[in-house]
C-alpha cells in the first residue's frame, strides 16, 4: 500500500497543473467567443452604407457614406467604413506633431484636450463611436478634428438681380484630391433626433469644408490663414456643420456662427433656396460679415476688412496675398461683367477664374434647383439632385 502523499507534495503537484488549467481555461474562453458584430441596420427609412457616384464618360467618381442612429451609432458606421483610411491619418498626424518642433507633442494634446472641452455632447459622442469603430483612441479622432481646416481656395454667391431669374447659387474652387478616397467623401448624417445632413468631408472628420441640410441650406467654408488663433475654438469644418444642424436660412447660419467661438481664421458663406446668400469672415476673436456686390459675394481666402487682414500679413507672405488678389479682381471683373445673366454655367466659369490652380475642384451649389455640380476643372462633372439624396440612399 503506498503512502499518502504529503501536504508539501499535494502542493507541488497543484502548482504544476495550475498552468495547464489557466491555459485550458484560455483556450475555452478563446473559442467561445464572439465573431465581430456585424453593423446594424438603421431603422426603416433610415438607411446606412455607400453610394458610388460616378460621371458621365469620366473616370471620376465619388463614395457617399450614409449614416443613421444615434450620435455614436453613426460614428461607428462611419468609422468602420473608413477604418484604414482614419487609421493612417491618425498616424499621420501624430508622426507630423512630433516633427515640427520641439513642444510639439505638448501643443497637439493641449489641441485634443482643448477640442474635448468645447465639443458639443452629441458630437463628442460620435467622436468615440468613430475611435471605436475605426479602432483607435478618442484622442486620434479629436487630433484629426482638431486643425481649422476650411477649403484652401474660393468661393462665389450670386443671387437675384445677378441671375437668370432670380435664382441662387454658392460654389467653391478648391485643390481639394477629389480623386482620392482617403482625401474627400460625402456624409450625410440622418440623426435619429435633428436635421439630416450632407457634408462633404475627409475620413475621421466630425464635420466638412462645404454642405447641405435637408431645409436646403447650403454652406462652404474658406480657410484664410490669420495669426489670431485659438485652442479653446471649434475649427471651421465643425462650425460648418453646426450651422447647418440649427440654422434654416442664411442669416440663421451667420446667427448661429457668432454664438460660437473660433479657432482661427475662415470665410462662411451660406445660400438658401428663397433668400440671398450671406457670407461672414473671422479669425479667433474678430468679425465681420463679408460686403456683397451686385448681389454678388467673392472670397479667395484674403480678409476684405481692414482690422482682419492685420492678422493675416503676418501669417501669408506677400507674394500669396497678391496672387489671390488677383484671382479676386479677375473673378470680381467676371462677375460684373454677366449681371442680370448669371447661370449655372456663368458661375462656374466665374470659379474657373476664381481657382488657385487649372486642376482645381469645383463644387457648385443651386438649393432651389436642389442640384450639385461637382468635380475636376475640364471634366464633367457630376450632377446630383439634393431632394434625392436626402429622400432616398439611391438617388
């Protein structure tokens, strides 16, 4: 009969089973759980997911993301359908924070930490559905949010006794890389409680350089570089967009903008489909609504007041400022030249003079036509119907 073991050799002998239950237990655990969940569907007629928009007889051609549900159930739509594309750019912009100089690392957290605080709940909340399904920090989406980053280039307004029968049109020229997926989209948001909105933006982005609201609202935001800046403001595509979510009417999005505070420096210009356009510029502490001609608004980056273009001498060198000046008096010349016969076609060869460059993008908005033009300089563009998009994901 063999002897019991001893308390010493029943406790050697529980220490080396204890790895193999532990991995046992791991290996269970492992093969129980589950899949990734698939992204839900919106409620009925609500629908999320892409469009492929795609020119007549051109390679061009453009995704729209469509998004439903609450704030952070839109965010994660939108940040599973651009994960690898949010992913890079959050690298990205992390890599060129450690680049420039040397606090730099210290001003890119102050930016994220500085933009976390004045976000709106809803937004900040989405911004956390994007980190989660993209698969990164919150603080990578906020870092991608938190630069003013309005449309390098120019914009045009012409309404009543400007145009053909009185009608509106707002447009921009832009460098914007069109042709790359990763550098621009169209959003539109259909929030389970608000407005629905269409943007058109960049991966991880919260808001856009130019948009759409369902009340047929349209707005475009212009950088223009300005000394006077900002941690403690919202970037211009944000603002963009909260005007659009609130404002019904051109002067309701100017409204809405001065109740707001600024990161840095923009030109908003808003149209609507029965009143004029307005347009409004700004850094981080001034503004001034931008002067209208001939039922005509021009804007090329360049503050038109006196007090704001101070903040911009020191931030553009001269020769900028002078090449969009005379981007400036060539569209302004153009414009008053067709008074009285401005059309789609007249206003966008009045953004062909407008463009800083011959490859320029142009984006032409006519809200009571409910159209959108869009595409490369010397392409055709594409043309999309407001009341489609906003009604229907196939429009």
């Amino acid at each position: 009969m063999s002897p019991a073991p001893s308390q010493t050799a029943l406790t050697e002998y529980r220490f080396r089973l204890l790895p193999y239950l532990i991995a046992l237990l791991l290996a269970a655990l492992s093969a129980s759980a589950p899949a990734p969940t698939p992204q839900p569907a919106p409620p009925p007629g609500t629908p999320a997911g892409q469009l492929l928009l795609q020119a007549a007889d051109t390679p061009f051609s453009m995704r729209v993301l469509i998004v439903a549900g609450s704030p952070e159930e839109m965010g994660r739509q939108l940040g599973r359908q651009g994960a690898t594309a949010i992913r890079q750019a959050a690298g990205q912009a992390w890599r060129a924070c450690g680049l420039s100089r040397p606090d730099s690392w210290r001003a890119c957290r102050a930016r994220v930490a500085a933009l976390r605080a004045i976000l709106p709940a809803d937004l900040l909340e989405e911004a956390r559905g994007l980190a989660l399904g993209a698969g990164v920090s919150d603080a990578d989406i906020l870092l991608l949010n938190s630069v003013a980053a309005g449309a390098e280039g120019a914009a045009f307004a012409a309404w009543g006794q400007a145009t053909l029968d009185e009608q509106i049109f707002l447009g921009a020229a832009s460098p914007l890389a069109l042709t790359d997926p990763a550098a621009a989209l169209w959003v539109m948001r259909r929030p389970a409680m608000g407005r629905p909105t269409m943007l058109l933006s960049r991966p991880g982005w919260l808001g856009g350089w130019a948009g759409a609201s369902a009340e047929r609202l349209v707005g475009i935001a212009i950088a223009a570089a300005s000394a006077d800046r900002q941690d403690a403001g919202l970037p211009a595509q944000i603002a963009l967009r909260l005007a659009l979510e609130e404002a019904a009417a051109p002067e309701e999005g100017i409204t809405t903008l001065l109740r707001m505070r600024h990161a840095g420096g923009a030109q908003m210009l808003f149209a609507g489909e029965r009143s004029d356009a307005a347009g409004l510029e700004l850094s981080a502490h001034q503004y001034r609504r931008l002067p209208a001609a001939l039922d005509t608004l021009i804007t090329v980056g360049l503050y038109r007041d006196a007090g704001l273009s101070q903040t911009q001498t020191a931030a553009l060198p001269a020769e900028e400022i002078a090449a969009a000046q005379a981007r400036w008096d060539r569209g302004e010349a153009l414009a008053r030249a067709n008074v009285g016969w401005i059309g789609a076609d007249k206003a966008l060869l009045a953004l062909h003079e407008l463009a800083p460059a011959r490859d320029s993008v142009l984006l032409l908005f006519a809200p009571a036509a409910e159209q959108i033009w869009i595409g490369p300089a010397g392409n055709n563009l594409l043309n999309l119907h407001l009341g489609d998009l906003f009604s229907s994901a196939n429009p």
